[in-house]
C-alpha cells in the first residue's frame, strides 16, 4: 500500500505549477488552453512525465532544472516539458480517430 503524505501547501504549488505549465503548452501545442482544469491536469501529469522522460533521456538537463522541486523556473521547465510530450501523444491519437473517422 502506498502512503502519500502531501502536505496543502505542496498541493497548491503542485495546481499553480502544473496549470502554468498546462496552459503554455496547451497553447504552444494546441493553439489554445484546455480551461482551468484542463490545464492543471495535463500539467501535473506533465511534471511527473517530463521528470521521467528528462532524468533518463537528458540527466544532465533533468540535474540542471532540479527537477520538479517545487515553485520554481525549473519546475515549470520539468512540467512544461512533459505536458508538451503529452499533448503531442494525445492529438497523435485523437487526429488519427479523426481522420480515419472522416474518411468512412
């Protein structure tokens, strides 16, 4: 079982970072934001992603951010990464369903 002591004011930094860093790439990927909570979700997923993808693709950019470490340019770096990888998966998929949807 895993037990996650988090405490409020980590989760305030983790919605303020992640919904930063979710609209910026919604709007650098998709030309437009995804609402509110839209955009703290792709952007929290983000941060966990880019922490993953940068610590094993890139350490020594992962090591020169500090990761996702809280309120921070290299948090917002992390998370921004990562919520840009995951919008390009997402519209990868979603303009493939919609384009075999419109040839049929």
């Amino acid at each position: 079982m895993i037990h996650l002591n988090i405490s409020l004011a980590t989760l305030v930094i983790w919605i303020i970072v992640g919904g930063l860093a979710g609209w910026l790439a919604s709007r650098v990927v998709r030309g437009g934001g995804l609402g509110l909570l839209g955009d703290v979700v792709v952007g929290i997923i983000g941060a966990f992603l880019g922490g993953l993808v940068l610590s094993r693709l890139l350490p020594g950019v992962y090591a020169f951010t500090g990761g996702f470490t809280g309120f921070s340019l290299g948090s917002l770096i992390v998370a921004f990464v990562g919520a840009v990888i995951l919008l390009l998966v997402v519209r990868l998929f979603t303009a493939r369903r919609l384009h075999y949807g419109r040839t049929r």
